[in-house]
C-alpha cells in the first residue's frame, strides 16, 4: 500500500510534464497549417537541375 505514495506523485509529475510540453508546441506554432504539410507531399518540387562534371557535354 506504501507504493501508492511513490505512483501517485509520478502519475502528477508525468501529467504536469505532458501538460507543459503540449502548451509549449501550441505557443511555438506547431500545430499551424497542418494542411500545407499533408498536401506538399503531391507537388512536385520545383528545384533547378544541377549537373556534375561528368554528365557536361564537352
């Protein structure tokens, strides 16, 4: 029964943690515009070709 005193202080100190930690995510933005980043993966990119030195045409 004495193990009650130890599990009820860490059930606390686990939810105060989670608390903190999902307040912070919601105050640095972390859940905005999660929209763009479940589509981005459709389009395509559009990044500019670079060749290396063995694919130049002499």
């Amino acid at each position: 029964m004495n193990i009650i005193f130890v599990l009820i202080p860490i059930a606390i100190l686990f939810v105060v943690i989670a608390a903190l930690v999902f307040f912070w995510a919601i105050r640095s933005e972390q859940f905005e515009d999660l929209d763009r980043q479940g589509s981005s993966i459709l389009f395509d990119e559009h990044t500019p070709e670079h060749k290396s030195e063995h694919d130049r045409q002499p």
